[in-house]
C-alpha cells in the first residue's frame, strides 16, 4: 500500500483530472439530459482511473474522511476502547500513531467486505449503533464519509442509480417539492390550535388574509395568554411527568424537621382549627399536604414557563438561581420574592385560585447546620419541627434540584443518583444511556461482583458516561434533602461504617466510582456540583439538539422518528432515508435557535413553519418515503387540545364546571371521563400519548361530539335570528327546504369547524342538506338531550337571558324536528376526522 505522501499526490491530480473530465463529459450531452446519468457513471469510471484504479481512489477519499473519523468516532471506536471491548467490529487509531491512516482505512476496508458500506453509513446515522447518531444526515462530515463508503462499494459507486442517490441526499430540501404545503389560513389556524388551544377568530384570519400581519407575526401573538400556558405546562409534563404526584403517585414529601415550613404552617392550622384532633387528623391537614403538592409538583413545568413567556434564554431553566413558588410553598420554603404577594396566606382549610398562582422566589427553607430545639404539634405522633435555625440559600440549578424532579427520579444506596443522571441526559442532552449499548449476556459479566460499574468493560461502556454526572448529583440524598447525613454529605452510613468502602472523614462522593463530572471534565467543587453540571449542558452542542426533539412531540403531535435496524425489514431505505430527513430538520432547527439566542418562542415559530408541521398532500413519486415520514398527514389533537378547540368554537366544553378538589379546577368530559381514552397521560401509570384513533377513543370522540351537539343545537334554536352563532338565517318554526340560505349557512358551518372551504354546490354540502332534511322529516319526538349536560346548557341559557337574546324553542312539532335535525348535523361535523384533527 503507497505511503500517505504519494496519496496526498494522488488526491491532486485525481480531483484536477477529475474535474476536467467530468466537466467535459457533461458538456458534451449538454443537449441530451436523458443521457446524463450515463455520463456522469462514465466520467466517474474515467476518475477512478485516473486515481489509479478503485482502492487508490478509496484511499484518497478516506484521507479527506479521516478527519470525521478522528472527530466523531475514534472516542468509541478506538483500539481497546469501548466499543471494541463491547463487541464492535471496528476498531481505530489516533493520529498519533503513524500507522493510523492505513489501519483505519484497511479495518474500514474490511467490514465493508464483510458486512456493506451502507451497514456502516447506516450506524453513522443512528441505525442500531450504540453510540447513536453521530453525523448528521446532509452534513459536510457526512457527505466526506459516505463519498468514501460509495467508493469501497465497487459495485455501485458509477451506477447512475448511486450517482442519484447521492444528489438527493445533497440537497435535502428538494424532497420538500413533492408535498403540498397547507395554505396560510390552515397554517395559522393549526398553529392556533396546538399553540395557544384556540381556533383562530375571523378578524384574526381577516388581518393576516389582507396583509394587515405578516404570518410570522401573527404565529408570535399566539404564544401569549392561557393557552399557550397551558401548551408549555403539558409540554414539559409531557417529558417531565411531574404531574403523577398529582395523579396518584405519593405527593412530595418535605418533612418539617427538615424543612421547618412545613411544621410551622401545620401548626398554624391546627390551632386555626381551634386545636380540634380529629379534624386536622382526618382531613385538614391531608388537604393542606395535598394543595402544598401541587406548587411542589408543578414548580419545574411553571419555571420552563416562566423562562419561555419572559422571553428570556432557554438556557435559564438548567441556570436559573430562582425556582417558582405558589403562596403555600412560598411558606414552605421561606421564599425570598421580589414580587411577593401582597395577599397573606391564612391557613384556615380554605384555597382559592390565588392559592394556585406561581412567582419566582430563592429558597430559604432548610439548613445546612444543627438546628436548636424542637417543637410539636401537641397530638399523639404530631409532626416535629426546629424551634430555631439558620437558614441557608438553596443551590438553584434551575429544574435539576427542584424537589419535584429529585424525587420523581429518586436515588437509592445502590443506584447511586444514576437515575437522576440517566433523565438529565435524556431530556437536555438527547442521549438514552440505556439504549446506546446492547446489555450483556455473558454469565461471567453478569457474575462479576469486582465493582463492575467501574472495571468491567461490559458494564463501563455506559457506566463511563453516566456515573460522572450521578457524581454532580451528589449533594441531594433520596428524597432529595441537601446533605441529609449530618450535614456533611449525603453517603449512607453502610458505606461510612464500612472499612472496606475507603470512606475518609470530608467525602462527599463514593470513592468506588468515577469523579463527579461530565465530559471528562472534573466538577471543580464538591459544593455546587450541580450548578457546574448545569452550565456544562447548556453549553454543549448537544443542548440545543436535545431542546428541538424535547418539545417535537408537543409541536408535531408525533414522536421522533427511530432509526431502522434491520436492513432486511420492508421498507428500511424509506424509513432510514425519513430518519435521515427529519435529523436534517432537527439540526437545522437547533442551528436557528442557537442564532437567536436559544429563544423557545423562535424556535416553536420555526417548528410550525418547517415542512415536518406544514406539509399537505403528497403530490409526488415520493409517496412512499413520505407515508413512512408520517407526512401529508393530519394531526390528531390531544385531550387538551380538543377541550380548548371546543370551547373556542362554541364557548363551553362539554360538562365544564368549576370544581373544589381541595384547590378549585375545571373538569370537563374530556379532562375528567376520558382522558386516557383519547390517548392522553396521567404521568404515573400511563406515560406515553397515544397517537393514532383507535377504537376506544373513537368511542370517546363520538360520545364528546353527542355532548357538544346536545347543547349547541338546543341553545341556536332558543337564541334570536341575528345572535346565533352558526345558525344566523335559519328559520326553526318552517320546514327546511334546500335553499341558497341553508346551503350560505353549511358552507359556514365547514369553515369554521373543519377549516375547510367549501362550494355551496360541492359534494360536502350536497351530503349536509340531505342528513339535515332527512333527519327532520323522519324525526321521532323524544326528550331535550340537553339534560346529558345540564350544567353547561344553564349557563349559556342564563347568558341569554342576561343579554335579552333568548326566544321560545322547541314548543310545536317542527322547530322539535329541526332541533333534531342540527343536533344530528353538528354531531356529524364535531365527531368528524376534519375535527379531531388539524
């Protein structure tokens, strides 16, 4: 094999023969584009050729691809490194070695011929590879690799078929040409829905139609007020699932004797309570307990909020020296506000929305010396708490050291914070540690007791990674309390007792594992570990990646897409070509939202305006990629977005009622019958949204849409001609004839419902003017459905009396008939597909 200096030769005079031979192949069938794949495969003969044949010509590729190797594998994939000791195929050297360049390129040499250099391009991209996805699809990095893979597959590197692939996967964009995009107004109107929870209002559509507001703008307005509130909350829960301490898992506990808030504001509610046992035994101070563990529970997803509705950095919810606080935890925590309430908390058994409100505030509210005496509640096994103590500044890393992410991903004397540190990566660097190696079946690993997690290659292979940042978790014990053991650390005492542990008097950390840290990177103080850990992530490249895919779900209604695994599986060229394309689109994402300064509210606008959230009809011989990409497909709306699309188009949910379940709330059908049925997640025991319709929720869809139809139909018939809301112009005391009035107030009906515009003479008119007279002459008397929900159907009948707009309905045979009549059409339309999805 030649020496590197005469292949740095061979690269010059093959790239300039290369070009001139090319060039002038190309231009010679200039005139004959049907021609010039075959050109192209002659002129790529020609270069081989002139680089001395087909392995010299590999050769000078991989020279230009070395570069990729050395940076995004070598730190796996080197002699004796973790993936060689795991079982991996390839093994490489450094530069520093002299003899790199031909050993990397013959071990590359060799599993292509035993396994295909696709094999190995698809493990670059994530395709059942440990390491994940280490280039990028369409990058520079991964052009130079697979220029290089092309040339070892002799085969098909001149084939006009290669040669195009090739030129697809250059210009990703270009696939974008076989899908139709949704108009503007759909766009909006979607953004609308998943944004802020609302269907758009007609002036809003009426601004941006006229060119009052650009589209950009008018995405930026919706993310602002309660929707897009609500949007962030479920968002964030959505990957956090903090919310199962309030759907069945054991509320957070914060014990006063650590936390001497929670003693104290016990206290005052027993003696508010006139000192009477049995009432605060039995339910006084449980409820309290419980309305404490809502500000704990929600405290991450509000400070995600609180980040991204200020407009300040992203970054902030790892960094952030402040947590957020409701009224009650503000006691807890003896918060320090800068905008503290003026309201002051009585604890008298009572909560009101105000009790529900989240500020930013420091946390005073432990220790971190021996506290003086003691005080207890005076009943048989009341709580105890310090009479005095000093308090100290809690450690602010933003979400990681709240206690509602310590003790939703708790530690153990032998997980030892791995389970903190596993979620970490997950959420804000985008690394399953758990899936980047196969685990081990060798019975001699598995037997091994010799501190495997640090010495047994089949262990370190994720241990190596995960262990250093379980290490910058090291000040928050089980429940997450901040050195709970003397005051020191939070070691166990089986470890400090044990004299084979190594245990030394000043140890904050295990030292039978790795030092705390990331990256190979030290942390520099054992005191703020998790703070350096915080500014680490946010200044990884991997952070912004991570940001994209966390919030891709709540945008795209779908999870991301896997990379394929088994080239013999149908359709892997698809599914690894639309794994390819949305990687492309993630990294692209992630690259904007670094440019502007890792503002969320940017990269959500420009979430909804890519092609994965926008795309339409497939028009094109790209069928196929784009049915596995999931794209030219609607989007099922969640739970919460079919409440909030309800309400928007009709002014209700169905069976919405204010509700006092120790704090006020809104229960509604949806939110309270079937949820889970409509693919949503209570956090505990059902964590992953359903995405697809499947017969349960089809069941539920219809049910909500009899619950809409029951008291809008009922409400349009007893409001006056001229302040309906759909049914303006319809006469409920005549026969329906089909008239260009009723077809004026169908086509209406599809525009605002569906988003649809419609022809007063199309097909889907045609088939809503004959349910409607249909149903109206064959109608059999039967009672007011209204009744299904009658606290809504109150309420709007109050409001029309309030504003001096109701009529008599329903008193003679055919308004009855007609009643009917709507109820079956809008049943129809709100249990469509056009309606529960956008």
């Amino acid at each position: 094999m030649a020496g590197k200096i005469s292949r740095h030769h061979r690269i010059i005079v093959s790239t300039a023969m290369a070009c001139i031979l090319t060039l002038s192949m190309v231009n010679s069938v200039s005139a004959y584009p049907g021609s010039l794949g075959t050109a192209l495969s002659l002129a790529c003969q020609l270069r081989i050729s002139a680089a001395g044949g087909a392995e010299a010509h590999a050769q000078n590729l991989y020279d230009a691809a070395d570069a990729v190797v050395q940076n995004k594998c070598i730190g796996c994939h080197i002699e004796d490194g973790i993936a060689p000791k795991a079982g991996a195929s390839l093994a490489l050297r450094q530069t520093s070695d002299p003899t790199y360049l031909d050993f990397n390129f013959s071990n590359f040499h060799a599993l292509s011929e035993a396994r295909s250099s696709q094999y190995i391009l698809n493990k670059a991209q994530g395709a059942a590879h440990g390491g994940g996805a280490v280039i990028e699809p369409f990058s520079s990095d991964y052009k130079l690799l697979a220029d290089f893979l092309q040339a070892l597959a002799l085969g098909t590197t001149c084939s006009s078929s290669s040669l195009k692939k090739q030129a697809g996967n250059s210009n990703p964009d270009a696939l974008w040409s076989g899908i139709n995009t949704l108009s503007t107004p759909q766009l909006y109107r979607k953004a609308a829905v998943v944004l802020s929870r609302r269907v758009p209002t007609t002036e809003e559509h009426d601004r941006l139609s006229l060119g009052d507001i650009t589209l950009d703008a008018a995405i930026d307005e919706l993310m602002a007020g309660q929707g897009f509130h609500d949007f962030l909350i479920t968002g964030a829960n959505d990957q956090l699932l903090t919310d199962a301490f309030t759907n069945g898992l054991f509320p957070i506990q914060l014990w006063g004797s650590w936390w001497p808030g929670t003693g104290e504001t016990k206290m005052t509610l027993f003696d508010n309570l006139e000192r009477n046992e049995d009432l605060y035994r039995n339910n006084e101070a449980w409820e309290l307990w419980q309305a404490n563990n809502y500000g704990h529970a929600r405290a991450p997803a509000e400070l995600i909020a609180y980040v991204v509705e200020n407009d300040k950095p992203y970054t902030e919810i790892l960094t952030a020296d402040y947590t957020m606080v409701t009224p009650l935890t503000a006691d807890i925590l003896n918060a320090q506000l800068e905008d503290p309430w003026s309201q002051k908390v009585v604890y008298d058994g009572e909560y009101t929305k105000f009790h529900k409100e989240f500020r930013p505030a420091k946390n005073f509210g432990t220790f971190n010396s021996p506290p003086g005496g003691e005080v207890c509640i005076p009943i048989d096994g009341g709580e105890c708490y310090p009479s005095s103590w000093e308090p100290f500044e809690w450690p602010h890393a933003g979400i990681l050291n709240t206690v509602a992410f310590l003790q939703r991903y708790p530690t153990t004397e032998t997980n030892r914070n791995r389970a903190r540190a596993r979620w970490t990566y997950k959420f804000f660097l985008g690394l399953d540690v758990e899936a980047s190696a196969a685990r081990t079946t060798d019975a001699a690993a598995l037997a091994d007791k010799n501190n495997p997690t640090l010495l047994n290659s089949a262990c370190t292979v994720c241990h190596r990674t995960l262990d250093p940042v379980a290490g910058a978790f090291q000040n928050y014990g089980e429940l997450g309390f901040f050195r709970d053991s003397d005051f020191t650390d939070t070691l166990p005492w089986s470890y400090k007792l044990d004299p084979e542990s190594g245990y030394v008097n000043g140890d904050t950390w295990f030292r039978d594992m790795r030092t705390p840290g990331m990256n190979g990177k030290p942390a520099p103080d054992a005191s703020n570990s998790l703070q350096w850990l915080a500014q680490q992530i946010v200044a990884d490249p991997r952070f912004p990646v991570a940001t994209v895919e966390f919030w891709w779900p709540a945008v795209m209604g779908r999870a991301l897409l896997k990379a394929p695994e088994d080239p013999q599986l149908p359709n892997y060229n698809e599914e690894l070509e639309a794994f390819s394309l949305q990687r492309y689109e993630v990294n692209k994402l992630a690259g904007a939202f670094v440019q502007n300064q890792f503002k969320l509210k940017v990269l959500l606008r420009e979430m909804v305006l890519s092609p994965w959230f926008a795309s339409g009809e497939v028009v094109s011989q790209n069928a196929k990629l784009f049915s596995v990409a999931r794209l030219g497909t609607r989007r099922l709306l969640t739970p919460e977005e079919l409440d909030g699309k309800t309400k928007s188009l009709f002014g209700y949910s169905v069976m919405e009622e204010e509700i006092t379940n120790i704090l006020p709330t809104t229960g509604t059908f949806v939110s309270d019958f079937v949820n889970i049925a409509l693919g949503g997640i209570d956090s505990y025991q059902v964590k992953s949204r359903a995405r697809e319709v499947s017969s349960l929720s089809l069941a539920a869809f219809e049910q909500h849409a009899a619950g809409v139809a029951c008291v809008v139909s009922e409400i349009e018939a007893e409001t006056v001609d001229g302040q309906r809301q759909y049914l303006n112009t319809f006469e409920f005391s005549s026969t329906p004839t089909d008239s260009e009035e009723l077809r004026a107030v169908l086509v209406n009906l599809y525009s605002r419902l569906h988003g649809r515009s419609v022809a007063a003479e199309s097909d889907d008119v045609d088939l809503l003017v004959d349910l409607l007279l249909e149903a109206q002459s064959t109608h059999v008397s039967t009672g007011p459905c209204h009744l299904w929900d009658n606290i809504v159907y109150a309420k709007l009948a109050d409001d029309l009396d309030t504003r001096g707009v109701r009529q008599p309905a329903n008193t003679t045979p055919v308004e009855q008939a007609n009643t009917w009549a709507w109820r079956l059409i809008f049943d129809y339309m709100v249990a469509h597909y056009d309606y529960i999805n956008e």
